[in-house]
C-alpha cells in the first residue's frame, strides 16, 4: 500500500553540447532526437539510463526491485514495478542545433580512408523541464529512496551524470537551474486525486543543498594562451562565406574534447612505452582512454574525460590562399581558398580522471598527462589543422588540480604553490618501480 507519493519539477539547462541521436541520418550521419513538432528532447530512457548506471549495485535494487517466486519447483528472480518515474526532458528554450564535422586520424594526424563523419548536435544553453515521481510503499525504507534522489540531484548538477554520446569528450553536462516538490503522505493523500503534476503552480519550490555530490575525480585544469593562430576546420557552403573557419558553440570558437583528447592520447602513449622499455610494467592505454573494436563490436568507455575549450579574448583574421602542388612546388590550378582563423585567445584544458581506474591508483596517468602538459608549454606538440606552419602552440600560463595551484616545476614553487607538474611527473616512477 502507498504511504508517501513525491512529485519532482526540475528545470535544467546543458552547459555543454548534447549529442542524443535517434538513429536517424536524413541530414548527418547521426541527426538529434527530436519530438514530432520539431523540437529536441532528452527521452526518459536515456535520463533514467545514466541514473541507474551512477548508482552502486545495492542502490540499484532500491528502484529496480525484484521478488522471488516459485515455479516447478524453482525459484527464480522477476523484476517488479519500480517506485521511481521519469518523463522525458522537454525543451523550454531552444539554443539552435547545428553540425559538427569530424575526421578519424592515426596516431601520426594522418586521415583515416573513409572515416569522415558529421553530427548534430544542441548547442549549449537549452534549457528543459521534467518530472520525477517517487512511490513509497509500506515496506520500503523512505529515508533511503530519498537520499538517493538527493544523490542524483547532486550529482547531475556536479557533472558527475552525463547524457547522450561523446560524454568524455566534453558533451552532455547539465546544471540543475530550480527543483520544485509536492509531496503527499498519509495527512493528505486524499488531495492527491486534484493534484496536476504538469502545472509547475501547484509545486513548491525546493531548497537542494546538494550536498551528496561523489568526489570520484581528480581534475586539472589548465589555462592557456594562444600562440598564434588555431585552425580545426568547419566547412562551409555559403554563398560568399569562407570556404573554413575554426569550429565555433553558439559563435565562440571552441577547441572539442576529441581534439584534446587526440592529442593527449598519442603522447601519453608515447610515453608509456618508453617508460615500458626501461622494464616497468606497461600501463593500459584502452583502459585509460577507452575503445570501440569494430571486429567484435566491444568497447569500454574512457576513464578520462576531457572537455570542450571555449575561446575567449580572440581576433579573427580572413585569409586567402593557394592550394600548392606538392611535385612542383607552384600553385594548383582552380584551387584558391579563403579561411577564417582565430589567433591569440585565451582558453582552460579540463581533464578529469577517475581516481579509481580498475582498482589502480591514478597517480601514474596524471604524471603521464603532466608530460603533456610540458609538451603542450614547450611548444614541442601543437593541436589542430596546419600545424606545420605554427598553428595551434600554446604558453601555459596557470595550472589547477583539484581547486589548488600547482607550480609548472620545483623552481617556481612558492607558499601558496606547494606542488608542481615535477611532483607529478615523479610519482610516475613510483608507481611503476612499485608494479616491476
């Protein structure tokens, strides 16, 4: 018998692209979800997807519950009806979709035959309304079930809970913007019956302290100058417009997670190997960095995220060249182009690693990403198109982790900056002296 009835209004809004496809490729290879008026949404199975996953195994089985029966003489586990409820996440206020192009490269930024893609994607900025119910029963233990709608509260707005594809690569983060509640137990259940769990008037606005947020990352954040220009190409087929600009969310020029995470990819398995050749154990770059392996369909998704750079503080340049003709070194024919290219932004590298990565100890990855972090300040790799005309160098001018500042080396340590990429970078050979 029910003995409590909880209505939950939130009002969200995605701080970050959202890639939900619907299996439809009538304008990209992967056009996004939408509703028959149109407009995008979030499908409740996807919101109650991601929740579900989040939650330990024992919180699992407080909405997933299941009884045992009986039969010829066996007993046997069936799922039953589960006390939490949520509706798909309507648009409220609608950004713009637009596409994203991408391109598969090696590790040495060679395309890849045939592997071309495009997707579309909600700009950052929409915002949308959905409802939860939650039903407690006589035997259900109320306090808990609540705790863990708290959890996902706080968990959503911390960005903890991503949504739709490319969530590692920078897509998919949600900020919770109001939460009303209504609820009904056994001094007013008979009210229920009036109750309209659409109209957001007859909820109560909710005061969420989202103080069960789970701290299962280290982040570093590292803020950069542009040295130079940036070009990672969107293609154009305006009339009058260029031919390329620099790849832009709701007009601000952004360097994408997948860029990024090339980019620290390649070099963090460069230095694993040699690290492997000095004879320590080799570290597992598919289980830091995940994989998709198209000859047996499996895959496991990344430990690591890194998101999407926004530009700010930038001036845009047109450019107009000529297609030069490798063998002879003169221009080609019919090939003159005009490219928009953005130089000397500012912008922050958010990379975020699981401080658990299957039971190991992160220490070693994070020292591996230091090295990158060097690489990218010395200008030794550069991220991007055209890069072997000075495109794409960065000066590090600040690094973060986990809210602190870190020193770039020992020398420029200082009271406020105990610790330095060099700490870092030692504790690689910890580790791995520890598992020779």
């Amino acid at each position: 018998m029910i003995k409590e009835k909880i209505y939950y209004m939130l009002e969200i809004e995605n701080t970050s692209p959202l890639s939900i496809g619907g299996g439809i490729d009538d304008v990209t290879d992967s056009d996004i979800l939408k509703d028959p008026e149109g407009n995008p949404f979030i499908p409740a199975t996807t919101l109650a997807g991601v929740m579900l996953q989040y939650l330990n195994t024992e919180e699992q089985k407080v909405f997933v519950p299941k009884i045992a029966i009986k039969a010829n003489n066996k007993t046997k586990e069936i799922n039953v009806l589960s006390p939490f409820f949520v509706s798909d996440a309507q648009i409220t206020k609608n950004t713009g979709v637009s596409i994203r192009d991408g391109i598969k490269v090696d590790e040495n930024k060679i395309t890849i035959d045939g592997n071309k893609y495009n997707v579309e994607i909600l700009e950052a900025g929409s915002e949308f309304t959905f409802r939860m119910e939650l039903t407690v029963r006589d035997n259900d233990d109320s306090a808990k079930m609540k705790q863990i709608v708290q959890k996902l509260l706080a968990n959503i707005n911390a960005g903890n809970i991503l949504v739709g594809s490319k969530t590692t690569r920078g897509f998919g983060k949600l900020k919770i913007k109001q939460v009303y509640v209504k609820c009904f137990d056994a001094s007013n259940l008979t009210e229920l019956v009036s109750f309209n769990k659409f109209n957001k008037e007859q909820y109560e606005e909710a005061k969420i302290t989202y103080t069960e947020t789970d701290d299962i990352y280290d982040t570093i954040e590292v803020k950069l100058k542009q040295l130079g220009g940036i070009n990672i190409r969107s293609y154009s087929a305006k009339k009058d417009d260029v031919d390329y600009r620099s790849i832009c969310s709701n007009g601000v020029p952004v360097i994408p997670g997948t860029s990024w995470s090339g980019l620290i990819r390649r070099q963090v398995n460069y230095y694993n190997n040699e690290i492997c050749k000095q004879g320590f154990t080799k570290g597992n770059i598919d289980d830091w960095f995940g994989y998709v392996k198209e000859s047996n369909g499996s895959s496991k998704a990344s430990s690591i995220i890194v998101e999407e750079s926004g530009i700010s503080n930038f001036k845009t340049f047109r450019l107009t060249r000529n297609k030069i003709d490798r063998f002879s070194g003169g221009s080609a024919e019919s090939a003159l182009y005009s490219e928009e290219i953005v130089f000397n932004g500012d912008t922050y590298l958010t990379i975020k690693v699981k401080k658990e990565l299957n039971g190991q100890d992160n220490k070693y990855i994070i020292g591996l990403i230091a090295l990158v972090i060097k690489d990218i300040a010395n200008g030794l790799v550069a991220i991007g198109g055209q890069t072997a005309i000075g495109r794409g160098l960065f000066e590090v001018t600040d690094i973060i982790k986990n809210g602190t500042e870190i020193a770039y080396d020992n020398s420029q340590k200082t009271a406020d900056k105990t610790k330095s990429l060099d700490d870092m970078i030692a504790e690689i050979y910890k580790v791995a002296t520890s598992n020779k």
